[in-house]
C-alpha cells in the first residue's frame, strides 16, 4: 500500500479508536461519576490558575519574564516524550483484533491509527485545560494570535514526541519479551522509585527553604536553550515576541524531518513485534505442581471462614499483583512522613502507635475486601454453585483482612512502649486497632460487593483487576477519618482530659452508632448481594 492509503486508513483507525474511548469513558456510570469528580478536583485549580495566567499576560513585557518559562519549555517536552513511552508500555503496545486488523492494512497504518488516537486522548486530558489557560493568557496580552501561533508550534513538538514515544516504548517491549526476568525486576524497582519520589517530595520543600534555594535558580539549570528558542516562536506577532532566531529553525527542521523517520523506525519495530513468536522458555511442557501451602494451620483451620481466609492470604502471597491497588495509600501517607522526624521524645511514642493503627485498619479492609467478586472472576461460577455459603465466603475475606490488620496495630502499640508511652495507653490503643480492623473490613466488603470491577487493566506495570478508584477513595477518607477519631478520643480518654458533657455524650454516641451501624450495614449487604448474584 501507498502511504497516502496507510495514512487515510491509519486516521480511520485513529477516530475509530477513539470514539471506542469515549464510550468507555461514558457508557458506565461509575467512570462517568469519577470523571465528574475528577473535573471538580482539577476544575477547582483551574478557577486559581485561570485569573493568574490573565494577570501574568497583563503585566508581561518579554518572553523571559513569563516565570519559569525556560525550564517548562524543556520539562513540558520531554514530559510528553516520557507520556508516550509510559502509555505505549501500557496499552498501546498492541491493538484489538489484531488478527483480523493486520491481515487487512499494513502496520504502519496501524501505527498511525494508535498514535493519532492517542494523541487524542491526551488532548483531551490535557489540551482542555491548558488551551484554557492559554486562551485566557492571551487575552490578558491582548493577542488573541498567540492561540493560533501556539497550536502551530505545539503541532510539530506533539507529533515527534508521539512517534518517538511510540518508537522507544515498543522497543523496551521487545526487549522484555527477550529478557521475561527483567519484566519482574523493573516493575519491583519502577514501585521501589516511585516511594521513594513521593517520600522525599514531602522532604523537597524543607531542604529548599532551609538550605536558601532559588527554585527558579534550580530549574534553569535543565533548561535546553535551542528547545526554549522554539517554544518562543509561539509569541511571534504578539508584544512580546523577540527575533527569530537559527536554533529555533533547527529545531522546527529536526521535528519534521525526525517525525517521518521516528514512524519508519515504529512501523519496523512493531512488525517484529507482532509478527514474531513471543520467547518460549519451554514452560509448556513442564508439569506445573502445587508446592503445597493450604493446608491451613491453626487457628484458621478451626472454622471453614478460616480455611478459605488462609486460602485468600495464599493466594494473595503467591501473586502480590493483586495487592498493587494497595500502593495508593503511599500518596496519602507519605506527607505525614516528616512528622516522624520532626517530633521526637514524648510525642513520638503516640505518633507511632496512632500511625500502625491507622495503617492496620486501612490493610483490613482494602488489601482483600474492595472488590471481592471481582477478585474470584476466574473461579466465580464454581464458588456460586458450591455447597460453600455466601455467609462463609465473606467471613473469610473479613478474616483474611483482619489477619493482615490485627497484628499490625498490635505490634506498634507494643513498640511504642520503648518510646514513652504507657501499658494502658498502649493497651487501649491496641484495642481501638483490633475493633476499628474489624469494622473496617465489614464496611469494605460491603462497597467492594457494591461496584464490582471484573476487567483486568493495567495498574503500576501490572495486569491485574484492581479495585474501582472510587471505591478505593471512599474507604480511604471514611475510613481514615472515622480511625483518627476513634483514636483521639480514646487517648484523651486514657490520658484523663475529657469532660464528660450530655454534648460530647451525644456527639460520642452518634459516632458510635454511625461506626458500627454502617459497618454492619455494609457487612449485611454484602451477604445479600453474594446470595442474589447470578451470572448474566
């Protein structure tokens, strides 16, 4: 074929994609409900970053005066390049129907068709509000050009880094594909660094202000001049544009001549990719054997909930994939991790104990309880046709969660013991943790039986079915909450600094009976929605 033909196929490809998309975007209504969240979260930003974009166009004399303009002309670019690679690891390495689409059209038209839906996608995600921005940045300038300009230069920078991407991310697929064991190893150090990133960011802004940084100062210093040169031609024709000069035309003339060839380099990636045998290391033909592990020992072999809760903990160490959705809490703990550091002597012992409980009530119910039809898909019409009841099924995932919560609350309130705090108050803290664990595993397996996700998609480098993020942001936030409170109150109690009112009796009481009322609802439902299942 032509490559007038594989381009005119390629972009039926390309909106055919992306259409699909969209209906995945729109035809379920729990993604639609996320997205609505989503858009009030980043919408509530975009009301603060609006008004300054149209000052800072007011009061902008040069281009140099925009802040940080340098260093995000270089960041912005090589953002998208790391974007492209990351989503074609993720998804783009392949296409539906391959079977059928690759006997009909030539790869490179494929190529082309995921590119083009793609960049697409991302701007949709990201064209929006930073069109947004711009728009409004240009008309505090007064020049109204700039958008025009803008999309004129963002175009060529968009559509290399798409195909170069595109280029390096299906060349890591190859190379996974030959070296399978380098697959395990990058995913364990990819979560390792990605800890690690969001730890010391809660470190970053410490160090700057004590060790007298300019950020600005620190940015410029990866700031590439012949790239910022090019970002610059976006104000041409406006009252801040400056001269023409040679580095920005080098750079306009390497975008399009790379473009081609980076589509060149992908077509021929792709093709021995998808044309070529995956690396069999002969593991069809060895028998694979159970290397034993249920046979549950006491006390979980005491009751049949007990047995299958040791069967989930087996399994869930066997395949650690399934617990991947867990590293989310890493965004909403590490901040509270300078506080550790921060405090110390008397302060640290509550910290710690206060920190484990938190930590254990979190794991009871979400390592094992937000999505527990989803988790059985494989073997779920087996486990509705078994003599098992549905009361069984969910006291098993209740104790396999509580396994994992329990000693963890316990063991920090006995470590935090060497750091100051009382037997009692250790003690009671132990306590709450034991009874807050259960009660947020019963609150768990009712929302995780409310919005069952069955889809495997791809989550921290792993294919696997992962909890609905709704579901995982819910639990967090009620559960977290109601933790907290359930721990003040109790050490203010231990510690002798309550006053009994008819106030805090109603306002205790009420916590109480929502706590307990919610949770056991939720347990309740759960039972309910596991008897009434049936498949469609």
């Amino acid at each position: 074929m032509s490559f007038r033909q594989d381009v005119r196929h390629g972009l039926r490809i390309g909106r055919a994609e992306f259409v699909r998309s969209l209906r995945g975007y729109l035809g379920n209504p729990r993604r639609v409900l996320g997205l609505l969240l989503t858009a009030l979260f980043f919408g509530g930003a975009l009301l603060f970053a609006l008004p300054t974009a149209y000052v800072l166009g007011q009061t902008a004399r040069s281009v140099t005066a925009v802040p940080f303009f340098a260093p995000a002309a270089t960041i912005v670019p090589c953002g998208l390049l790391s974007i492209s690679v990351f989503r074609t690891l993720e998804r783009l390495g392949h296409i539906d129907g391959a079977d059928f689409v690759l006997l009909a059209v030539h790869p490179r038209a494929v190529v082309i068709g995921l590119i083009t839906a793609e960049v697409g996608r991302l701007s949709l995600w990201f064209g929006i509000p930073v069109g947004a921005v711009v728009v409004t940045f240009a008309l505090g300038m007064g020049s109204p050009l700039l958008v025009a300009s803008g999309g004129a230069v963002a175009l060529p920078l968009v559509c290399c880094a798409a195909v170069w991407g595109y280029a390096g991310g299906i060349a890591v697929l190859r190379l996974l594909r030959k070296l399978p064991s380098l697959r395990r190893l990058l995913k364990a150090v990819g979560i390792l660094a990605m800890v690690g990133l969001v730890v010391a960011s809660q470190f970053a802004g410490q160090f700057i202000v004590e060790s007298d940084l300019s950020v600005q100062r620190l940015l410029s210093t990866v700031a590439f001049d012949p790239l910022v040169e090019y970002v610059a031609l976006a104000f041409v024709g406006t009252p801040v544009s400056r001269p023409i000069s040679p580095e920005a035309v080098a750079v306009l003339a390497a975008l399009i001549a790379l473009t081609p060839v980076g589509l060149a380099i992908s077509t021929r990636q792709v093709s021995t990719l998808w044309f070529t045998d995956p690396v069999d290391n002969n593991e069809s033909t060895q028998v694979r054997r159970s290397s034993g592990g249920f046979s549950a020992p006491r006390p979980f072999a005491w009751t049949k909930p007990g047995r299958i809760a040791w069967g989930i903990l087996v399994r869930g160490r066997r395949d650690p994939a399934e617990l991947s959705h867990l590293l989310i809490a890493v965004f909403f703990i590490a901040p509270f991790g300078t506080m550790f550091l921060e405090f110390s002597g008397d302060a640290l012992g509550p910290l710690i104990t206060g920190g484990g409980v938190v930590l254990a009530t979190y794991l009871s119910g979400a390592a094992f309880g937000l999505n527990p039809l989803g988790d059985e898909r494989p073997q779920l019409p087996i486990l509705l046709l078994t003599e098992t009841s549905s009361a069984a099924l969910v006291r098993g995932r209740l104790l396999a969660g509580v396994a994992i919560g329990v000693p963890i609350a316990v063991l920090s309130s006995l470590v935090s013991i060497g750091f100051g705090i009382t037997v009692l108050e250790a003690v009671a803290t132990a306590a709450v943790g034991v009874v807050m664990s259960l009660v947020a595993a019963m609150f768990a397996v009712g929302i995780g039986s409310a919005y069952p996700i069955y889809e495997e998609r791809e989550f921290w480098g792993t294919e696997t079915v992962v909890p609905s993020t709704l579901v995982m942001m819910v639990y967090l936030f009620v559960v977290g909450g109601g933790t907290v409170l359930g721990l003040f109150v109790t050490w203010f109690a231990v510690t002798g600094n309550i006053v009994l009112t008819p106030v805090f009796g109603v306002l205790f009481g009420t916590y109480l009976l929502l706590t307990v009322g919610v949770s056991y609802g939720s347990y309740r439902y759960a039972l309910r929605r596991h008897r009434r299942y049936t498949l469609a």
